[in-house]
C-alpha cells in the first residue's frame, strides 16, 4: 500500500498529536511532514497531502474534503495562545495587523469584530504596519500577555458571543480514507494525549506560561457535537464578512 501522507502542525499544541503517531505502529504507513497552519491547509489544497490538521476556515477550500478523526485543536472558553493584542480597548480597536500564520484566527478576529464587538476595522497583513492591535496564535504568544495593555482570548470571547467551543484545527482528507487506517490512526492519537503529563515533562519550560495548564486544561481535543455546531456557525460568519 501506498503509504499516507499527512502534514500535521508543528505548535505545542498538537505534540501529544504527534507524539501519539510517532509512538504507533502508524509510522510505517505514513509520510509525515510538520508545517505551519497554513502551510498544512496549501498542501491539502494542493493534493501534495492526503491527510492535513489544518485551520477550520480553510475546509470549504478543500476538494472532497471530510474530517477523518475523532480528535482536533479546540477550546471550551479560554484557549490561551489564540489572540488578539491590543495597545487599546476593543471599542477603540480601528486597525489590526492579521498573523501571517493561520487563516482561521485571522477570520475569527474578523468576525468577533465585526459580530461581537460591533467595531469597524481596517486589516493589513503588513507586517511592519503601525497597528492598533495585532491577531498573534500559537507558541508565539506565550508568555507575552504582559507586553499588551490588552489581551482578548479569542476561544473566551467567542463563547461570550455564542455559548459554544470552538475548534481551530481539524484533521481533514481529501479522498477516501481506508477504515482500517482511520481506526489505527483514531487510538494513536488518543494514545498520545493520554500521555500529555508524560510529553510535559520532555517539552522546555516557557517564562511566564504555565504549560500544563495549557496542554490538560486549556486545550479540548474531542471532536464534540458542540464543536461541529461551533463549525458551521463560524463558517457560516465567514461567508457574511
């Protein structure tokens, strides 16, 4: 058999993912490649991958697209490493520098904005741009609420908005997936996070960041109802930008 390809985020956030694969008998049947979001969403895209954990707003440009997993990169409230940054209160909020990184905060900073907090904002993805605020995720915001005056955790307020989780990764197939393969690949994802206080204690310690926190409290990884009605809500929002 061909073995699978699949590209996988390479953030804190999904090591008990990989640690999971990489510990299972999956190794032999699979190509896998570590990327940034949206570097995961273009191969899938692309065809260059089979399998991708990719940012949620990048399903709909997906051909065949199908979440082939019991598991993703999700949130009950708070997520803490999904932000938006601000040098002023989110009623004063008129310019927002979007992170190069992940389509899916940039288009939930849009919609909060927009939505929630009712604000007319102008967007850039220059990076050197004088901004009000800035969308910042992943391991780059860890530890650095303190250099804001303001810190929106985006997974906190879109549950102030709608009463649900969010999820911001999902993983997604382009084409039929053997059975077989999604059950083996299901048990070694729940194989790693079972093992997360273990992974802990290998990953290197962040200043100001409580990392087990974040790895058994703060991230949700079940692939829930709620998650999938948060998913087409989102999607939903995304279309009336």
């Amino acid at each position: 058999m061909n073995k699978i390809k699949i590209s996988a985020v390479s953030y804190t956030n999904t090591k008990p993912f990989i640690y999971g694969i990489e510990h299972s008998a999956l190794l032999d049947q699979i190509d896998l490649s570590l990327d940034i979001p949206t570097d995961c969403a273009a191969k899938l895209i692309d065809g260059q991958v089979d399998i991708g954990l990719i940012p949620v707003a990048a399903i709909p440009d997906v051909p065949n697209a199908h979440i082939v997993a019991d598991y993703c990169i999700g949130s009950v409230g708070a997520v803490n490493s999904v932000f938006i940054f601000s040098k002023v209160p989110v009623a004063e909020i008129g310019t927002v520098k979007l992170d190069l990184h992940s389509r899916t905060s940039n288009h939930l900073a849009k919609v909060l904005l927009k939505f929630h907090f009712k604000q007319q904002v102008s967007y850039t993805t220059d990076q050197a741009a004088e901004t009000d605020a800035i969308v910042l995720i992943g391991d780059r915001t860890f530890g650095r609420k303190e250099e804001f005056a303001y810190a929106y955790d985006m997974g906190q307020e879109w549950m102030n908005f709608t009463g649900l989780p969010f999820m911001y990764a999902a993983w997604v197939a382009n084409k039929p997936i053997p059975q077989a393969f999604i059950n083996d690949f299901n048990e070694a994802l729940a194989f790693g996070l079972s093992k997360r206080k273990a992974l802990l204690q290998e990953l290197p310690e962040q200043a100001n960041f409580d990392l087990e926190d974040y790895l058994l409290h703060k991230l949700d990884f079940e692939l829930t109802a709620k998650k999938r009605e948060a998913l087409e809500l989102f999607l939903m929002y995304i279309t009336k930008l």
